[in-house]
C-alpha cells in the first residue's frame, strides 16, 4: 500500500508542475483526503490486529487453563473410598488426607477463576464451550465429595471413640467385677446372695448401657 501511495505522490507532483495554480490546488486537496483516509484506516488495522493477537493469546490462555484444571482433577482420588474404615488411626490418617486434598482444590481457585474470567471474555466455539461445562461440573463433583468425605469421617471419628470410651468403661467396670468376686474364704450365705445380687443389677445396667452404644454405632455405620 505504501508503494502505491508513493507513486500516487510522484503523479501529483508532476501533475502539479503542468497544471495552473488552482487545479494544482485541487489535486493537493484530494491528495491530502487520501492520505487522512489511509492513516485512519491503518490505525484501525493496527487496533484490528492487536485485538485479534489478543484474542488469540487468551484463546490459548484458556486451552491451557482447561488442559491444567483436566491434569489436576485426573490426580484427585476418585470417590469417597475411606468413609468404610472402623479403625481410629485410619480414619485420623483419612481426615488428613482429605484435608490435604481439599488444600490443593483450593489452591486451584484462582486458577479457575481465571477460566471462568477468560470464558465469559471469548466467544467459544461448541467444542470449548462443552469442554467448559464438563470441566466445571467434575469441578463441583469433586468439591462437594471431598467436603462430604470430611464430613462423614469427622462423624465416623467421634462415633468411634465413644465406642472405645464405652469399651474401656466397660473393661474397667469388668475389672472390678472380677475384683469383688474374690470374696473372703469365711462368709454367709446371705451375703453371697446380697453380693451375688448387687453384681447382677450392676452388671445388668452396665451391660445395657454398652449394647446401646454398640448398636447406635453399628447402625450409623449402616446408614452411612
């Protein structure tokens, strides 16, 4: 285009050398209006191609935010696997696990943050836009099962050791049962009777209170 404009320059020059002062004027006239023209319009290519160079960096901004958040949830840990552990240490190790991983998710907010920004910017094709709503649907799958996971393996948690607690109380009262049963070797039948009865009664209730709580854990664990 250049080019052009400068032969256009030479033909006006030399034009203006043949022609009278007012047609020379003329052609000066129209000159500068092509030239005013040809600046306008590569100023508007120019914001043209920057916007379209912009367009495509954030095109590939968004691949590779997609590519990354698709890398990430692929190494998250599928379902809710340690809700089924009975022991307490497991389900401390469990708890910190998926405190760690729920970290990471967070972590990765801004990441995609940033997906979402650039999304709501770009005029996305089916393929992307799909892509998109798979990406953020196994986004809130994933938040929601490790925020559940949590849950349940807190409540597992306390469950548990108020099963032990019980078992302990119940070893102890146990204990002293087998305790008192050692009677001296010079008693009446009356107080092994009054003995033999309060240890039923105590044994009676104390066992009752355990089978309780047995029951109230095993039926939790079922429901959960």
């Amino acid at each position: 285009m250049k080019k052009k404009l400068t032969e256009i320059d030479d033909i006006a020059g030399k034009l203006c050398a043949q022609l009278d002062p007012e047609a020379c004027a003329s052609i000066t006239d129209r000159k500068t209006t092509l030239d005013d023209r040809t600046k306008d319009l590569e100023s508007r290519l120019q914001q043209e191609c920057g916007r379209l160079e912009s367009t495509m960096d954030e095109h590939s901004q968004f691949a590779e935010k997609c590519r990354v958040i698709d890398t990430f949830l692929k190494t998250l840990p599928a379902g809710q696997q340690g809700v089924s552990a009975v022991d307490i240490p497991v389900v401390e190790q469990n708890i910190s696990a998926v405190k760690e991983t729920m970290m990471k998710i967070d972590s990765m907010q801004p990441e995609m943050a940033r997906l979402n920004e650039l999304s709501n910017k770009l005029s996305l094709n089916d393929d992307d836009s799909n892509r998109l709503t798979e990406l953020k649907q196994r986004w809130e799958v994933a938040c929601r099962d490790k925020e559940d996971e949590e849950k349940q393996l807190e409540e597992r948690l306390q469950q548990l050791e108020k099963f032990s607690e019980r078992c302990d109380e119940w070893i102890e009262f146990v204990t002293g049962v087998e305790t008192n049963l050692q009677l001296p070797s010079q008693c009446s039948c009356e107080s092994l009777l009054e003995q033999q009865q309060k240890t039923e009664v105590a044994v009676i209730a104390q066992f009752f209170n355990i089978i309780c709580g047995v029951f109230i854990f095993y039926l939790m664990q079922a429901l959960s």
